[in-house]
C-alpha cells in the first residue's frame, strides 16, 4: 500500500517532464504557418505554364531596379551570355479581379560560352511572391517580393505565403534548390550548344 504515492509521484514527475518536454520542443520549433489571407487559386496546366513563362522572362532580364547583377554581361559582353532560371510554383492567389500573386522558388544562373566549357557567374536562388496580370491568355509581371534572408527568412515567408503554403516554401528552401539549378545547367549546356557532361566553370574575374 505504502507503494502507491511513490508510484503516483513517479507518474507525476514523467507528466511535469513530458509537458517541460514539450515546451522546449514548441521553442525549438516555431511557427510556420502563413500568415497571408488571400484566396488560393486553383490553376490548370495551361494557365500554371502561362504564368511561369511570365515569371521566368521577368528573372532572366536585367534590372537595376532589383539589384541582381549579372556579372558577364558587365564585364564580358562580347561572351553574350544568358541568365538562365528554372522556378518551383508553390501557390497562386487572387489579389484582385485582374492581378493574381504568385508565390515561387527560383534558382538564376548566368551562363556563357568559353571554348568547350559552360561558364558560370552569378546566381540567384529565393522564395519570392510576384504581382502579375492578365493581358489577353498572357501575364505580366508588376512587382516582386523576395524573402529576406538569414533569420528573417521565416518571418518574411509567413507574410508573403498563406497558411499551407508557407511550410511548403521553408522546406523547398532547405532542399529544393538544388534540383533547379541541376535543371538551370542542363540548359544552359543546351542553349550553348554543348555536350550534356561539358565541364562546368567558375568565372573569376582578374
């Protein structure tokens, strides 16, 4: 008999450690659900592969305006090289009648051609929400919003991602990066012309 409130505090202080447990697993996991409130769109393959075609042309031309220099074509124009990009589409939401967000994973890398060799410069990979809108069975691109990156990086995504999406998104960015820009050197090696094993090379500028 006398066992009982032994046994009973053994099982209270499992419970005390399971719950403290728990806490600590809540502060080492933080909230990844996003915050946007957006309707989410469900969209067809025709109008997935429009939209991407929008997002990739807006990735692949130079703008000043956002601060992603292209490397060889400052410094070696004569190479004409390429920015190549290859996106993940996480969601589509309706911002208003005619303009639609569209939240990807991007992966842009510059290429050029030097002898046998895919010469690569400078790349770009981020979770961004791009304002686009419809102009017949075309979009255009009218702004983008990138993720800020170090600790920020969840912060931002939550802001930018609805609720199921956002989780989505933090994984893509842990892992998914890889598989596109595996897809970026594939054509780039195309789209120079060269062999698919065709060796790969970093510019360094002298």
């Amino acid at each position: 008999m006398k066992s009982l409130p032994l046994a009973s505090g053994i099982l209270g202080g499992v419970l005390v450690l399971g719950v403290a447990g728990w806490m600590i697993w809540q502060l080492q996991e933080p909230d990844s659900t996003g915050l946007a409130r957006e309707p989410v769109v469900v969209v067809g393959q025709k109008t997935r592969a429009s939209l991407l075609q929008a997002v990739d042309q807006y990735l692949e031309i130079a703008d000043p305006k956002r601060e992603k220099p292209q490397v060889l074509a400052a410094l070696k124009p004569e190479l004409k090289p390429k920015m190549i990009c290859h996106e993940n589409l996480i969601e589509v939401r309706q911002k208003s009648e005619s303009q639609q967000l569209v939240g990807i994973a991007a992966s842009c890398e510059e290429y050029a051609k030097v002898g046998q060799k895919l010469l690569a410069s400078s790349q770009y990979k981020n979770l961004s929400l791009l304002t686009v809108e419809a102009t017949g069975e075309t979009y255009r691109v009218l702004d983008i919003q990138e993720a800020l990156e170090g600790d920020l990086l969840r912060s931002s995504v939550r802001e930018m991602f609805s609720a199921e999406a956002a989780p989505r998104a933090l994984e893509i960015s842990e892992t998914g990066f890889a598989a596109l820009s595996e897809e970026n050197q594939v054509e780039g090696r195309k789209v120079f012309g060269l062999p698919q094993n065709a060796e790969i090379q970093l510019y360094k500028p002298s």
